[in-house]
C-alpha cells in the first residue's frame, strides 16, 4: 500500500483507506486545528521518537460504553470509602508528563514524545484536553488524561503510582461520561477489557462520531455537577 504524505493543509484521507494495521496517513503536524480534525474523523497520532508522525485509524475499534463499566465489588468498596480525591484539569501537564515517563510491561522509551506533550498542552489550554486526577494524602496518586469533544471521550493515557488510583480514575470519568456515546480507548488493552472495553468495527465507530461528534459537550455539560 502507498501511504498517504500529509503536508501543510490540514486535511486527512477517509479512515477507511487506512492499512491493514490502521495507518491512514504519514507525516503532518501536531497543531491543535490538525489534531481536532483527526479525533473528529476516528483519527489520532500514535510514534516514536526518531518516526514521522503516524495516524492511525484501527479496525476493529476499542471502546468502553459507560453502560457496560466493570466494577469489581473491592474497587466499589475502595471507591465508596472515598480514599481518593477526585479532581479535573487541576494537574494536566504533571498527569502527562507522569505519563510520558512511567515504565510500562514490554515496552522500551514512549510514545508521549516531547513534541507530543506540548500539542497536548495546548489542546488543554484551548478547552479539548482534559484530566481526571486521583488525589491521596494531597498527592497526586494516578489519572489520565483525553480529549472531550461532543458526547465522547477519546482516551490517551493513564498512570498510578498507588494501587487502584487509575482505577478509581476511570470510574470518576465515566460517573461524569454516563450518558456519553463511548469512551475511546483506540486499540486493545487488557486493564480496559478488565474494566469492560470491547472491539466494534471501525465503521460502526465511524457512524457513531459522525452522528454525535456535535453534540453539547459533555465535559461541559458536566463541570459544575464535579466538586
């Protein structure tokens, strides 16, 4: 296959026309206008250091409806006892770059490049990125981070350093997302199949953006219901 070389317009190929692994297109810019317009197509970034910028567009898709959110009955206890805080945009640039930095099974270097960690930032300076933060003891426990545009969520990344915190995260998110279309969590995962992620066609999440991506925004919608 012949990959699609993005240059300074900012436009993309259908998704559809992605490869067998689901690269779309190659090369481009990380400028919020081109990052918006990928989340909205079912597009996102996902390199190396070193790489071109690779967009990515998997068949199938992984998702969480909040509907179908798995809570262990000792993740409820935990949740219930409220151990942990909490909180929403109060800590993005810490929560990605605790990110960017956390050792992961399998894994050598990241793929939260510095270049990545700055578009990010100011996707959150602009109101599209987002964190959901898990507090203890006044410190920052676990989290991730995303984007909220319309009724989605389009996850990034998560961490913990204490046991559960990301956990615990994810659930405040989808407390907050409970009558949002789908939580995207891109590609498989074992911690969101746990956590009741499942695979739909891409074409079935194509749909689904393109009924619902202008939605009132959840996030939004939500803020002054969160303490």
């Amino acid at each position: 296959m012949r990959f699609r070389f993005l240059g300074k317009k900012i436009q993309f190929p259908h998704p559809e026309t992605a490869d067998a692994n689901g690269i779309v297109a190659i090369g481009g810019d990380l400028r919020p206008e081109r990052l918006v317009l990928a989340y909205r197509q079912g597009i996102f970034p996902w390199y190396s250091d070193g790489e071109p910028i690779l967009w990515w567009s998997p068949n199938p898709r992984f998702v969480l409806y909040p509907e179908h959110l798995k809570i262990r009955r000792s993740l409820r206890k935990i949740i219930n006892q409220k151990r942990f805080e909490i909180r929403y945009d109060t800590a993005f640039e810490k929560v990605i770059r605790i990110c960017a930095t956390m050792p992961r099974p399998g894994q050598e270097g990241t793929w939260i490049t510095r270049e990545m960690q700055e578009a990010y930032i100011l996707l959150h300076r602009s109101g599209y990125a987002h964190s959901v933060e898990a507090w203890l003891d006044g410190k920052l426990a676990g989290g991730l981070y995303g984007l909220a545009m319309g009724s989605f969520f389009f996850g990034e990344s998560m961490f913990y350093i204490a046991p559960n915190a990301s956990k615990v995260a994810l659930a405040a998110l989808v407390e907050r997302f409970k009558d949002a279309r789908l939580i995207d969590c891109q590609a498989h995962n074992p911690f969101f199949e746990s956590m009741g992620a499942e695979h739909i066609p891409r074409s079935l999440f194509l749909e689904e953006l393109e009924q619902h991506i202008d939605d009132p925004n959840l996030w939004e919608l939500t803020a002054g219901n969160q303490s």
